[in-house]
C-alpha cells in the first residue's frame, strides 16, 4: 500500500509536492486557461469569417485561372489531334503511290477502282493523280487540267501541298508529290470535308467550352455548332470587330500575334455576355485554333462556391459554438474532477507520510539520464538525500563491503534487468546500513526510459519470523530424540516419490526398509529409560551413517524404525545395504549387566504400488519372517515373493 502511493505520488507530482508541501487545488490557474481557451475560440471564428471575406476574389481567380488552364489543354487537344488528322491523310496518299504508275502504264480501269476504294476507306470527297504539266484523272475516270500555279509550284519543289477552305464546298486540299529516282513525276491528291474533321473533335453543343479553326485569311475552316458561338457568316477579323475587348487589347495586335505565328490570351464582350479566348497556331499552314470560355459559367460556378462556402462557413460557425458548448462542460466537469482527484492524493500524500514515519521504508527515484538516486527520509518529509547512481552499482557495493559476495549476483542481475527496461520481481538483499546488516527488500518500477522509482523496505523482522517458522517447521518433521524423520513426513515424502517417479527408473530399484530393535524392550527394563534413549540415539546416528543421503530415514515410534532406499543398482544392492545395517546396529550394552542389541529387517521391494500402506504391509510381512526364524537378520519381499531369511 505504500508502494502504491508512493507510485501515485511520483505520477502525479505536477498536482501538489512529493515532500508533504501544501498543495495547491486551485482552479485559478485553470479558470485562466479555460478563459485563455474560450478567447482563442472567439478569436478563430472571427478570423474564419475575414480569411473567407479576403480570399473570396482569390477563389474566383483561381477558378479562372484553372479552368484557361483546361480550356489550354482543350486547344492543345484540338490542335494535335487536326495535326494528326491532317498527317494521316497525308500519309495515306503517299501509301498509294502505286496508282500513279498505274496511270502511266495506261491501266485506267485499275486506277480508277483503286482511287474509289480509297476514297470510301478514308472518306475523301474526290481523290485522283496528276502529272507536272497538270494532267489529271479523278476517281470517277474523268480527267481535267489543274491550272492553280501554287499547287503545282509546290508539287515540282516536291513539297506537300494543303489549300485553305474552298469558298463553296467547305472543303481542302491535299497533295503528295510523286518521286522516282530523285525526280518528281507527279501527284495523288485528295479534297477532303473540314466538316469531318470538326465533327470528330467538336465538344457538346451546350458546353461552356468551344473552338473554332480559322485559316491564314481568317476563314473559319469549322464553324462551332455551340449554343455559346457568336460566329456567323464572316472572318474572324470582321467579327472581331463587333466585340469590346478588354485589358486594352486591340484586334490589330491580336492580328500581328497571329501573322508572327504566337500564342495569345484575349477577353471580350458581346451584347452582355463575356468570353476568355485562347488563340495558338496549329503548324499547318498558318491556321490558328481559337478555344473559348464563357464568362456566364464561371459566375454561375462561383456563385455556387460562394454559396457552398457560406453554408461551410455556417456549419463550421456552428460546430465550432457546439464544440465551445460540449467544451465548456468537460471543463467544468475536469475542474471538479480534478480538485477532487488533489484533494485524495492530497489525503494519500499525508497518509503515505504518516505510514513512512512509523517504519524504516525508504522510497526513492533513479534519474538515469542525470545518474542521480533521490532518497526520500521516512523521519523528515521535507528532507532528501541526492546520490550518484554509481555508489549503488552491484561493483561498488560489493568493494564497499555494504553486500555479502554470496547475493553478489542475484543483485547484479536485478540491476541490469531494471536499467535495461525489463520488469523485476522485488528481490531480498542483504545490506550494510549505518554500520549495521540488515535485510531489506528493494522493490522497483519504470515510469519511462530514464525515470524509476523504488522503495526499501524493512525485511529484518520478516526474515526473523520466515527462520522461526522455518524451524518449527523442521521441528514438526523431525523425531525430537533421534533427530529422524517423524511418521508424519516420512510418509508425505514417501508418497511423493511413489506417485512421480517410475518404479524401474533407469533399471534400478527402490524399497522400503522397516527395523525392529531385538531385546530393546528387554535392555530399558534392565539397564533403565536413560540407556534405551542413548540406543535410540544410536540407531539414528548408524543408520545415518550407513544409508546414503539421497535415502530417507525415519522414526516411526518406540524402537519401529524406517529406512527408504532410492534407486539402489540392483537386489543385489539392497542386501548389502541389509546387512551393512545389520552388521553396525549389533552392539552390546551395559556393565554389570549387559544386554546385546540387534535388528530384524523386512524389506518390501518397490514394483509400483502407489501408497505407503501397501509397501509398509509388505514389510511388515518380511519383519514377521524374520522373527520367526530367530531375528538378527532380513527378509526381502518383492511382490508376492518372499526370499529366505539371511543372518
């Protein structure tokens, strides 16, 4: 119990004084804190509500600023993938370069098959070939004259060719030369719809994102078919025109960006509606795509933030007011649970001091990062003693002379295994104390990696009672004349060995020797009681001496001794052991009148019986042989055979 107190007190130290000091249960500081909490709070819910009020136009920006950065992802998107487009109707022309030689060998029914199938595979309007002065045949086997000097400048420089949109068709162009061995023969060309191309990469039609390709005359190659698209049957120059801009950006600069082949960022507004353009070339010709954003989406989308904000603003104001609430309680619960808490330790603190001053225990704390020992006086509560760990080392105690060399190790053991953080049973030393030994019991626990406390507890007068009744215990199982076992233990440890250990252990045998003294009844009637006591005496003693000390030897009553042999060699063993008793019990006593002493033993050999009555009757049984055949002698009996008597 004062241990334990002792343990509450270390860990509770922050709440009142280890030495007995007057405690403090005051809630002041703690009203101060919880003042201090409440203010925090308050100071919180006021700075949430700025940060948001501040922050909001940043919110808007950054929304904006992410969905350019995805309406620069579209037109990225838009642009690769008319790039691809573009190369791959390219690349399908000059696959089928085979059909030009065709043309030239005259086969024009095959080239004209040919040039059909192409043309359904990869959806061209008409498909045909050419050669340098312009000659050419379409798919349908009509042959004309291509007269357009700059698509047939390009094909002689053996360059590919693409046209801007035509007027009328809404279509383009597109022309691979035909080289043989360095020299250009020819072309295949192909016109294929814009249409197509816009129609597999255009967005939804109500989306708040779209984009419209213009060509280096600033035709729209696709017009958008978005419900958000101002565009109608005009340049992009002319309805540009129409729109303010803003941030000072003017058409003529958008203009020159476009001629100089840059990329470009634009916001204007049209009958009451914004748009965020976008503008970067394509790397055909001097096509440029332009991706737009509406203004009305954004507003809308933040709005909805701006609401969604709110309502997140509201909820945390509430729950951070249900929190102060619920708080508050605990607070003021923790308050009296606390002052009730130091008020007990308060009591356990005068208890544990009172319990110190009316005992030698001694309790003290281990600092093992500072290797100090704080040892607290059980006389004077206010009064502690500092040591250097060193001077409690098992090395140092032992050169001291302060622990006996005998417990030397039990107390290295117990020191290491607390230093190292593994959990000890309390262990007895003895110590030198103020000059004098003393039995102490050192009793420890970690609080944590460099913080232990102990106590050292008086154990001179446990130790005194555990030796008292250590020996009357011993006296219980000893014959007080012979100093032999009683009846009592020799058959409680008789019994022992029967139920746990097997009769042919290790090929040996066991048995259970019974004595009876011949003419003892005959020598304490004639030479006196004093005289029988001293051949008891003897007995003892000789039997003693004969048996080894693994056997047992006991006294059962008046001259009826016992003897149990443990794993003797063999039978062989055991009659040798018989007559060595024989032989040293025969002794004469007396002067005057004399008396000669002897023994007749029966022995019962051991074969499994499981109780002492069994062996005891079996012995019995040999004894009674033995008398009968005229005593001083054995008789050995092993299960139901019984050897002859020996002298």
């Amino acid at each position: 119990m004062v241990f334990y107190c002792f343990k509450l007190l270390i860990f509770r130290g922050n709440l009142y004084t280890i030495l007995g000091r007057e405690t403090d249960f005051g809630g002041q500081k703690m009203k101060k804190k919880t003042a201090l909490v409440f203010s925090a709070m308050a100071g919180i819910i006021l700075a949430t509500m700025l940060v948001f009020q501040l922050n909001f136009r940043r919110v808007y920006e950054l929304i904006l600023e992410k969905d350019m950065e995805q309406v620069e992802d579209t037109s990225n998107f838009v642009t690769e993938l008319l790039y691809t487009k573009i190369q791959n109707l390219f690349s399908v022309l000059s696959s089928n370069q085979k059909i030009f030689w065709e043309h030239e060998d005259g086969n024009l029914e095959s080239v004209v098959q040919r040039l059909k199938k192409i043309k359904e595979e990869e959806r061209f309007d008409t498909i045909g070939v050419m050669d340098l002065q312009g000659k050419s045949m379409d798919d349908s086997g009509e042959g004309k004259v291509i007269t357009d000097t700059q698509w047939l400048d390009s094909i002689r420089k053996n360059q590919r060719y693409i046209s801007n949109i035509e007027e009328v068709s809404d279509r383009i162009l597109l022309a691979v030369p035909i080289v043989k061995n360095g020299e250009v023969r020819g072309a295949i060309w192909g016109y294929y719809s814009v249409a197509l191309i816009a129609d597999e990469i255009e967005l939804s039609k109500d989306s708040h994102r779209y984009f419209q390709i213009v060509d280096d005359s600033g035709k729209y190659i696709s017009d958008s078919n978005n419900v958000n698209s101002f565009a109608e049957n005009m340049s992009v120059w002319e309805e540009l025109q129409r729109y303010e801009l803003s941030d000072g950006v003017t058409v003529e600069e958008i203009y020159e960006n476009i001629e100089q082949g840059k990329t470009g960022y634009f916001h204007f507004t049209f009958e009451g509606q914004g748009r965020y353009v976008t503008y970067e070339p394509l790397g055909i010709k001097n096509w440029y795509v332009f991706s737009v954003l509406t203004e009305k989406y954004l507003g809308s989308y933040v709005t909805e933030i701006e609401k969604i904000f709110s309502r997140i603003l509201m909820g945390t104001l509430g729950i951070i007011l249900l929190s102060i609430g619920i708080l508050g309680f605990f607070v003021y619960k923790t308050m009296r649970l606390t002052k009730e808490q130091n008020e007990s330790l308060f009591s356990k603190n005068k208890l544990l001091f009172m319990a110190l001053k009316y005992t030698k225990d001694i309790p003290f704390e281990v600092d093992i990062a500072k290797k100090r020992v704080s040892i607290y006086s059980n006389e004077d509560s206010g009064k502690m003693l500092e040591r250097d760990l060193e001077e409690f080392t098992p090395e140092y105690m032992l050169k001291k002379d302060l622990i006996e060399k005998k417990q030397y190790r039990e107390y290295k053991e117990f020191c290491e295994n607390i230093l190292s953080g593994k959990p000890v049973k309390p262990v007895i030393i003895k110590m030198k104390m103020g000059g004098k030994w003393n039995y102490n019991r050192i009793s420890m626990e970690i609080l944590n990696q460099n913080h232990i406390i102990g106590f050292l507890e008086d154990y001179n007068e446990l130790v005194l009672q555990n030796r008292q009744i250590q020996e009357i215990s011993e006296k219980a199982q000893r014959d007080a004349l012979t100093g032999l076992y009683c009846r009592g233990y020799f058959v409680q440890e008789v019994e022992k060995i029967l139920t746990t250990v097997s009769c042919s252990h290790n090929g040996t045998c066991s048995a259970l020797f019974l004595l009876d003294l011949d003419c003892f009844k005959q020598a304490n009637d004639t030479l006196g009681h004093m005289l029988g006591d001293r051949i008891l005496k003897d007995t003892g003693r000789i039997l003693h001496s004969v048996v080894r000390g693994s056997d047992l030897v006991g006294r059962l009553g008046g001259d009826e001794f016992v003897v149990f042999i443990r794993e003797a060699r063999d039978i062989a063993a055991l009659r040798k052991c018989a007559e060595k008793i024989n032989a040293a019990l025969k002794r004469t006593y007396g002067e005057e009148k004399t008396v000669t002493v002897s023994a007749s033993i029966g022995i019962a050999v051991w074969t499994g019986e499981r109780s002492f009555a069994e062996l005891y009757k079996m012995a019995d049984t040999a004894l009674y042989k033995v008398k009968e055949s005229g005593k001083d002698g054995y008789n050995l009996l092993s299960g139901s055979h019984v050897e002859e008597s020996e002298k």
